[in-house]
C-alpha cells in the first residue's frame, strides 16, 4: 500500500516571507481556503448543471455565468473562459487564429510556454529584439518589421502578434497601446499576455486595443492551479471560440452546444472557485498597485546599496518582479564552502525563502504584497548577509 506521508508544504508556514515571483500573487484568500474545502470533490461545480445548455459557463449555481460576464468587464473584455492554464489560453488563441505554418510574432522575452503553444499550433514563431543588457527592453516600434518581414517571406501576414505585458525575466511593462496601433495597421489580431499583470495591477484591454487577453489565475488572482484566463473582444469570441459542428458518422450524435476548442468544459471544480471567491478582494488589490511600486522602488534603492550589486531591467521600476544582479555576493560564493548555497542558507535562516538555491549572482525575487515593514525586514536580512561576509553597504 503506498502512504505518501510527505503530502506537507514546508513553504505553507506563515511565519516564512516567500519571495519566490512565481507565488506572490497566487496566494489564497480566507474567502478561496474555505471554498476550496466546500468544492473539493470532483466535479463540485456540476451540480445544477442546466440540462439544455450544458456547458460550464451557463450554470448559475455556483453563479459561474455572472463570474465570466464581470470577468469580461473587469478586464475591458466581452467575453471571459477560464481555462487551465495561461499557456492553454495562449494555445488556444494561436491554434484558433492560424492556418497552419502561419507565423506568430512575439516579444523576445515570452514566456518558454509561448514558444511551445506555438510550436503545438504547428506555427512558427518571430522575434522582436531587445536591447540586452543592462535594460533588456523590447524595441516595441519593431513588431512593425517583423510583419513586414513575416510579409515578404511568406506573401501573408502573421497569424497573430503577441505581446508579454511584463516579462517573467526582468519585471519589464511594456505599452501594449503601441503595439496594438502597430498590428491594426495590417488588421492583424494583439494577444495580450497579463500573466504578470491582470489580477495585480488595472489592465483594460479596451484602452489597451487588444484582441485578447490571457493571464494566469494561479499566478496572478489569489486562486489555485489550474486556472487560466482567456478574454475576448466580441469579434474574437466568434473566431476562437466556435461550437462544435461534428457528427459522428454512424450514431449521427452532434454536440452544437459545446465550444469546440475548450473541448466542451474546463475546470469544473475547486481551482474555478477559488478564482471566483477571490474575485471581490483582486477587484480591491489592484486599485492599490501605486502602493506595490513605491515598495519595489524602496527595495531597488536599499539593494543597490549592497557592493557590486544592481537591479536590471528597466528602471524606474513599473513591477514588483527584481531581478538582482550582485557581483559582490557572487564573489562571496567562491570562498564559501557552501558555494552559492550559502545565499539560500542565510535567508533561510531568516525565515525567507523563495530565491532559488544555489544562485547569487543572477536572482529574482518578487514583493509583491509583502507589507512595508516585510519588506524593510527583507532588505535588512539581505544587508546583514552581505554584512557578515564583508563586503560594503553604501
Ligand atoms: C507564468 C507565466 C506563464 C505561465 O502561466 P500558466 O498559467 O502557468 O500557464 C505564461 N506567460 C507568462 C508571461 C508568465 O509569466
């Protein structure tokens, strides 16, 4: 009989700050513990199914369909699915919008999902450049050439452009406004993907002149995986989301009510839920983004006092997501018996956690919703450290 009796979170402790970018906005609400409880089996939400329209978004009780329509509303959308995962939005939306060999061209620093959702759509993929180091923006203007190129190679326009609202590498926002201007020129589709953003921080795709949003619901929206979310202007709705029009040759069974490219259903259960009791609280948070980015400006400013050490990306900072670059911890690393483990190890100690161990040259960390005074805590622990091994606090 097998017992797995390590089903613990070492990381689940209250008292641990986790600095992880990954998790910052994932984190439950009180609302969305008590709902995942209440809908944990199975199919929870299933139960009042209404039997003509049997489709996930149609059901009332839970109120799934009043969820999807302020959904839609709040992202500046008209239309909202919640799917697994950001990446299967993205999936989705490129395999609904292409022919195949069709080219998708993308910022330089999506995501890895994103190259492998196209890749999956059968579709090829074009990059906008950036400028390296230190700042690592994207040259927004070039989605332009990169049409025009996708243009002249193929004598068709891309697919789609897809545009990384802020990258998972540097923290960078980018203006979606020029990017979409840029891609309504040639009546090519924008796919916006807010994983980073959308949940956090206000994104209105209406002001933005996007065709699609994307985000990640257990990245960014207080919810549990897997939840994704994929909005649509009325227009794309058509497009990305058709129903079903097979038969089956011998039983002439069809399914005219299904949206085919969802097959049907998608997370008809807890994940879903949580994402709707968190709803009410994200709705709130965002109007306090100011707030995050006057923390992650303090957490710039008192890192970069460390020796040799410095933020990247583009400064002043417009997201909590930092990536730190210390050549003075580094150096710290190569005398220590630990090696790069010792940074871990410290922090740990400190009750933080989150940055990946082994790494203190290159890491990232996010603040996001961390209060002043955790993250004052945070910036001392890292003072401290660099303290202790000797290297200068400016
Ligand atoms: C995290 C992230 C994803 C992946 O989100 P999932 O919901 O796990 O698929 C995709 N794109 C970007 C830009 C991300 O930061």
């Amino acid at each position: 009989m097998y017992k797995y009796k390590y089903l613990k979170r070492e990381f689940n402790k209250s008292e641990l700050i986790n600095l992880n970018p990954i998790q910052r906005g994932g984190i439950l609400t009180k609302e969305a513990r008590e709902a995942l409880l209440e809908f944990g089996d199975g199919y929870s939400t299933c139960d009042w199914c209404p039997p003509k329209f049997d489709r996930l978004d149609r059901i009332e009780k839970p109120p799934i369909k009043d969820f999807y329509e302020d959904l839609a509303e709040f992202l500046g959308m008209d239309v909202a699915r919640v799917v697994t995962r950001c990446r299967e939005a993205m999936f989705i939306a490129f395999k609904m919008l292409s022919s195949p060999g069709d080219y998708i061209v993308v910022d330089s620093l999506s995501h890895y999902s994103t190259y492998l959702a196209i890749e999956f759509a059968g579709l090829k993929v074009k990059e906008v450049p950036h400028t390296g180091y230190p700042n690592f923006q994207l040259l927004l203007e070039m989605y332009r050439d990169k049409i025009e190129e996708v243009k002249k190679e193929t004598s068709k326009l891309p697919a789609a452009v897809l545009l990384t609202h802020v990258d998972y590498l540097y923290g960078n926002l980018n203006d979606a406004l020029i990017v979409s201007k840029i891609a309504h020129e040639y009546n090519v589709p924008v796919i916006l993907n807010a994983a980073y953003t959308a949940g956090i921080m206000p994104v209105n795709g209406k002001k933005l002149g996007v065709d699609v949003i994307v985000s990640s619901g257990h990245k960014s929206w207080a919810a549990s995986a897997p939840t994704g979310i994929l909005a649509l202007t009325e227009d794309m709705a058509e497009k990305i989301l058709p129903t079903a029009t097979i038969t089956g040759d011998w039983s002439k069974r069809s399914f005219k009510i299904k949206e085919m490219p969802l097959l049907g259903c998608t997370v008809m259960g807890a994940p879903l839920i949580t994402l709707m009791a968190s709803f009410p609280h994200v709705i709130r948070r965002v109007e306090k983004w100011d707030e995050e980015l006057e923390k992650a400006q303090y957490f710039v400013k008192e890192i970069e006092k460390i020796e040799e050490t410095r933020v990247l990306g583009v400064k002043p900072k417009k997201h909590t997501l930092i990536h730190v670059e210390s050549i003075g911890l580094h150096k710290v690393s190569k005398k220590h018996p630990r090696k790069g483990f010792y940074l871990y190890d410290e922090l740990k100690k400190r009750k933080i956690v989150g940055i990946q161990p082994g790494l203190s040259k290159h890491f990232k960390l996010n603040i996001y919703g961390l209060s002043l005074d955790e993250v004052r805590y945070v910036v001392n622990a890292f003072h401290d450290i660099a303290a202790i091994y000797g290297l200068k606090i400016y």
